[in-house]
C-alpha cells in the first residue's frame, strides 16, 4: 500500500500556527513512508472563502517547505462528481430530499432544548409519503443508520465508537447544490485514494458521520488520526495574543522557516530528549505513535529560543540577503557601508530574529543620536582629555584593523590608568548612539577609518571643557 495523505485547509483566512502543524504532521508522515502528500482546497463555504485566503495558503506551505505532491484540487470545481455520488446514494434508498423550512428547524431545535434534549433532526421526511411543499428547494440528507453502532480506530487517541442513534440525518448537499463538509471530504478521499487521515481533533465528531456514509458506498475505510489541539501558554483556547497569526507573519517577523518547521514539530509530538532536529531528521523520526493525546501549549519563548538557535548557525550570507528588507524599511541603504556578511556575522549570535538583527545593524548604515541621558552620563569634562587623546592616535593609524584599534584602547588606558569602560563607554555611544554592542574595537574596524572619525568628531565638541 502506498501512504496518501493530503491537508485539506478551507480558504476562510490565512494559514494559521494549528493548520501549519496539521500539513507538517501529513507531509512528515507521506515522506516518512515514501508516499505521497496532497493540497486539497475545500471552497464550498462561498460566502468566506477568499482568493487571497488562497494565496496565504501557498505562500505558507512554500516558505515552510512543504512541497506537495499532487493537487491543488478544488472542491467547486468538482460539484459534477459530488452530484452523482449523492444520485448514487439516492438511487440505492441511502439519501432523501427533505423540504424542512429553516422556521421548522428552529421551531424543532427550540422545543428539544426546553425538553433537555439534544438538538437534532428528527427525520421527518425520512420516509414520509407526503407532498412536497410547492417552490422549496429541498436539501439532501443521509440516511443514518438507526440502530447499532460505529467504530474507527484513531491511531492517536485509540478506538472511538458512538451509537447511531446519537447521530441525525445530516445534510449532504444544500438546497443550492453545494455539497457540505462531511460529504466532499468523504468524496475527496476516496476519489483521491488517501490512505491516512491526519487532522486536528476538532474533526472527531464528524468522524463517525464520515465513516457511515464510506460504508454506504461501499468503500474501505483510511486510517484516522486526530491531533489535540494547540493552547496558549496559559492553557486557553490559542488567539492571536498568543501566537496564533499567521504563518507568514513569522517570517515577516524575522523567524527562519526551519526554525518554525522545528517548532511545530515539537507541538505534541517527540523523539527522545531532541530539541533541534532537521526537516531530515523529521522525516526520519517521525511516526504518530509519539503524538501526544494531550492538547500542546504554544510558547513564544521557546520558538524565539530556538530561532537563536538556528540563526547562530545559518550562513550569514543568507541571513544577509534576509535582513536588507528590514534595513531598508528603517531608511538605511546597505550599497554604501561596511560589508553586510560581515556585519552579520558579527552581530547574529546576539540576536532572536532577524527583525532584531537589522534593529542590531541600523547603526552601521547609518549614525544614530545617543540619547540625552546618555551624553549626560558619558560626555564629561573628565572623559574629554581622555577621548582627545585617543582621537589623536586612531587618526594616526593607517592599518585599520581591529587588532590595531585594541592596542591602541588599552594604550590610552594604560597612559590615564584608567579602567577599559572609561573610554569604550562614551567611544561607543559617540560612535553608536547605543551602550550594548558588540567589542567596540570590531565595530569600529568594520565601519571604518573615515566614518568611525567623523562620527566621533562630531561628538567631542558637545564635551564640556575640563
């Protein structure tokens, strides 16, 4: 047998954190197996469904790096296959048309809540024998059975089994020929021969509904496996205060895309103590056997944790590329300045993201002022002799190098017997406008001689004299 799964999102918004991890899970799993992994888009909510929906769809799964194997398929523009499903089922005495007005069903919901019952319907023309109403566009519903039970093995959560006579007679096609959920997923998947479906457990109750009309049809039935919901780090339903926006949202943010990938994984699922694995190792490890029946818990420290983690490592040739958008949206021009990979490479291990790498970067492209508790606390009359005299000697230098420029600080160091901060404090915020950055001697190497002394030029004139 071949491994088919498939990710079946709805186009009602972008590409969430739980979505993302369901299409992970699946494509993990078809990859594992040598199988294949299908994009499938269920469209017939026409009234929320949005081509730019879509499109954050693609642009997710393509940064994330989940290549599918077949599809896009449509679920509208396969309403001709749906149709003669449900003929089928009609022809056989498995569905029938029901002309229940919206004002009966309400009418029959309320009464059954004043009993204390259930809500559902209660099949009233199921069999019946009477006329229909004259220009009601009737709906077709699937004959339940009404005795006896239905069983799935969830290969996450065990063996599910629920009576037929918890279950109504559900709608299958709407009365204007659009086919509901849990009639089109049953058709994809069975058209489409998938072997193994792998969704969020919000999906469990639909199961057993699903899994009546496969055996109306007369088909074998996939494998199901429903995976416990993402919360937030306070244990309540994920929002977007916790993280839950979109997947292009990180990478707008500055997370790496093997990064998040990383993280997802981690949502519920496990193998051994491993932390950081590659989409490589995922593929190796991954089985749903290690899925967690309990819901995971989004925790945005961890993820920008571990974004640290792989930024450390990246090549800082990439994370350059990356982070001249950023630049440039904080008006600086990288074509003019000290080589990017350079400064990435010196900055990158400092950082979480690469939003907080460009906010790390800024003052190389361009100067920044120190604020003015800053001049006041390091553009002293003491420090004043100090600086003058180490302004002296780095113009004098013509190796600029970093090596040169240390010597030279703890030259001046040595002279005033001073302590280093007494002149690489108020030398890095002349040079800077910042206190925290990295050893000022390889910040003024890859900035310059010529620019490293006119900033500092520019500054040692607001010293008050000693």
């Amino acid at each position: 047998m071949t491994v088919r799964t498939r990710f079946a999102p709805s186009p009602t918004g972008y590409l969430h954190i739980g979505g993302a991890r369901t299409a992970l899970f699946s494509w993990a799993y078809a990859r594992k197996h040598g199988g294949q992994f299908i994009l499938r888009i269920e469209d017939t909510d026409l009234e929320r469904s949005t081509k730019e929906s879509i499109q954050a769809i693609f642009d997710g799964m393509a940064w994330l790096g989940l290549d599918y194997d077949e599809g896009p398929f449509y679920q509208m523009e396969r309403l001709q296959r749906y149709q003669e499903v449900v003929q089928q089922l009609m022809e056989n005495d498995l569905a029938y048309y029901c002309y229940a007005s919206k004002e009966e069903l309400d009418e029959m919901r309320e009464k059954q809540l004043a009993a204390g019952l259930k809500p559902r319907y209660d099949g009233r023309w199921r069999d019946s024998k009477q006329t229909p109403p004259a220009g009601v566009k009737p709906v077709i519903r699937f004959k339940n059975p009404l005795s006896g039970h239905v069983s799935f093995n969830d290969l996450i959560k065990g063996k599910i089994t629920v009576a037929n006579n918890e279950l109504d007679d559900l709608v299958l096609v709407r009365s204007d020929g659009v086919p509901t959920y849990n009639f089109s997923v049953v058709v994809d998947d069975l058209d489409m021969n998938i072997t193994h479906v792998i969704r969020g457990d919000d999906h469990v109750n639909n199961t057993p509904r699903q899994v009546n009309i496969l055996k109306a049809l007369g088909a074998s039935l996939p494998e199901y496996a429903h995976v416990p919901m993402i919360l937030g780090a306070n244990g309540e339903r994920l929002s977007k205060r916790h993280g839950a926006v979109s997947v292009t949202q990180y990478r707008d943010d500055g997370y790496l895309p093997e990064a998040l990938v990383n993280y997802l994984a981690r949502l519920g699922w496990s193998h051994g103590d491993e932390e950081i694995f590659s989409r490589d190792q995922l593929v190796e490890w991954f089985d749903l056997a290690s899925i967690s029946r309990s819901p995971a818990k989004f925790n945005p420290e961890k993820l920008h944790w571990l974004n640290q983690q792989y930024l450390k490592k990246a090549d800082s040739a990439r994370l350059a590329e990356l982070v001249i958008p950023f630049l440039e949206k904080d008006g600086c021009t990288t074509n003019n300045g000290p080589d990017l990979n350079a400064v990435v490479d010196l900055l990158k291990e400092r950082v979480n993201t690469i939003e907080e790498l460009a906010d790390a970067a800024v003052f190389f492209f361009r100067p920044l002022e120190p604020t003015d508790e800053l001049k006041t606390q390091y553009f002293t009359s003491d420090n004043k002799p100090i600086l003058l005299d180490l302004i002296n000697q780095l113009t004098q230098l013509t190796d600029w190098n970093k090596d040169a420029i240390q010597q030279i600080i703890k030259t001046t160091v040595k002279a005033h017997g001073i302590k280093f901060p007494v002149v690489a404090m108020p030398l890095r915020v002349m040079v800077t406008g910042e206190t925290h950055t990295p050893s000022i001697d390889a910040v003024l190497s890859l900035l310059g001689r010529e620019e490293t002394l006119q900033r500092i030029n520019n500054h040692i004139n607001r010293f008050p004299s000693p």
